[in-house]
C-alpha cells in the first residue's frame, strides 16, 4: 500500500483537490498525467476502504451481533475501532 496515503478521508480530498486541477486544464501535459496516475491510484484506495466497508457490514447483517473484522481488513490504513 502507498504510505502516502493517511486514510480514506485524506484520500477523498486529495482525489477532490486533483479533479479541480485538471478541470481547470492549465496544466502541462506531464503534469497532468501524474495527476491523473495519482488519482487513479487514490480512487483504487478509495474503492477498496469502501468494499472492507461493505463486508464488515455483511458480517454484522449475517450475524446480526458485533463481531471482530475478518484479520487483515482496516489493518493497512490504521482502523481506529475505538471510535
């Protein structure tokens, strides 16, 4: 995983942040690549926080009780479960 990345939400305005640059079109051609490879890469981050989510979820609806997340899942991006 990219280090750079603190966490989903840090994600979605980095992703927020890109998209307004490019929309604003005063970039190079370089430079517009690059933020579009890092979008790409923080949109894929972003899709996979949300499909953990999403099982956490289903784990909770099927058991209808709280139970620890599968290992591994929340574990890459620093879960505070305490919240």
């Amino acid at each position: 995983m990219d280090q750079t990345i603190q966490d989903f939400e840090a994600a979605i305005a980095e992703l927020d942040t890109i998209v307004r640059k490019l929309e604003e079109g005063d970039l190079s051609l370089e430079a517009s690549l690059q933020l579009y490879e890092r979008g790409v890469h923080l949109s894929r981050f972003c899709h996979a926080r949300l499909e953990e989510a999403e099982r956490r979820i289903e784990v909770l609806n099927e058991r209808g009780e709280l139970k620890p997340a599968p290992a591994g899942l929340g574990d890459a991006a620093g879960d505070d479960r305490t919240r």
